[in-house]
C-alpha cells in the first residue's frame, strides 16, 4: 500500500492545469511543488505518504478567493477523481486532511497516525509563513493579487485579523520538527507583515 502512486501522470497533468490558472498567484503549482518537496524530506514521520502526497496535490485544487467553500468542493473533487483508485477509509482520510487546511486546526479523531500525518501536512501548508523575509513578503503580495478584487482598507482589516488570530496561537505550527525550523521566523514575519498592514504586533 505503501509504494503505489495513486497520483497517476494523467491525473497530475489535469491538476496541474488547475493550479496553472491565471489568477493563482501564490496558490499555485509552485505551491504544491514546495509542499510535495517538504513531504519528500518528512517522509519517514509519515504513516502513509502516498494519501498524504495526494492531500497535498487535492487540498487547493478548487480555489476561488470568493468563495468560502474551497477546501469542501476540493475534498469533493478528490473523492470523485481517487474513487476506485484506493480503499475507501483512505479516501476519507485524504478528504478529512483537505478540509482541515480550511482551519489549520487538527480533526478530532481516535487514529493518532492519521492525526500526525495531518499536523505534518498543515505544517508544510504554512512552512511559507517561517520563510526568509524576502520569501516571505513575495508571498504576501502575492496573496495580495489573489484579493485584488478586496478594497484596501478591508484587506488590512482582514488581513490583519487572520495575521493576528496565527499569532494568538500557542504555536503556529502543529509538530515539534516545524517549530524548531520554521516558528522563530514565521512570528517574526507575521508581527512585521502586520506592523506593515497598520495592525498592532
């Protein structure tokens, strides 16, 4: 179970078109290369990096900035485009780990191997957040272009607030291995993003 792709080139070639559109300024295939090389790195802390590596290329399949139900229709798509390629328990859990990038907040569930493969694949989601600053701010602009359609003033108000909802947590990141590397910078980058946006650090 371990070794079988259930990413197939076909399959690949279709997501990749997806995540091609013009609008996906930051969510795009640079996005999903950066998090399949952080699961290639993390892949002896993964129970089943094959479910976790197509949670990976299904979690922003579906992005539209207006919308409020991406992860759901994109958990949807994998469902439907995965059926008959793995059993359905794992069909589940690749969907449960997609709807969690909607929160970054851990599902509640009895199955601590599934549970750690989702802390790892919201940690990789986020890794971007404890870039270099220069990363880092090339990320928020382009996070910015996604919400072009978004007035100034709302942007920096909402902005702002989901900087500061990351900030209150206790930690950013959901496992030891990705606080040590990435949390001391990601809370540096988040106070000076929103020091930038006229929030309070």
């Amino acid at each position: 179970m371990e070794n079988e792709a259930l990413i197939d080139e076909a399959l690949r070639n279709e997501l990749s078109s997806l995540y091609r559109a013009p609008d996906r300024h930051y969510h795009g295939l640079a996005h999903i290369e950066a998090m399949l090389a952080l699961a290639g790195e993390y892949k002896a802390l993964l129970h089943d990096p094959v479910a976790v590596d197509a949670a990976i290329w299904f979690h922003d399949a579906i992005y539209d900035s207006q919308a409020k139900d991406n992860e759901a229709k994109s958990a949807a798509l994998a469902e439907q485009k995965l059926a008959g390629r793995t059993d359905a328990v794992r069909l589940g859990r690749i969907a449960a780990m997609i709807l969690a990038t909607a929160t970054h907040e851990l599902p509640s569930s009895g199955d601590a191997d599934f549970i750690r493969d989702t802390a790892l694949l919201l940690d990789m989601d986020l890794a971007i957040l404890g870039a270099a600053p220069g990363t880092f701010d090339t990320y928020e602009q382009a996070v910015r272009q996604e919400y072009q359609w978004v007035e100034e003033t709302m942007w920096r108000a909402g902005r702002g607030a989901v900087l500061k909802s990351f900030l209150a947590r206790p930690h950013i990141f959901h496992t030891d291995e990705f606080r040590q590397r990435f949390e001391p910078q990601a809370r540096q980058n988040l106070a000076r993003s929103l020091q930038a946006l006229g929030g309070v650090s």
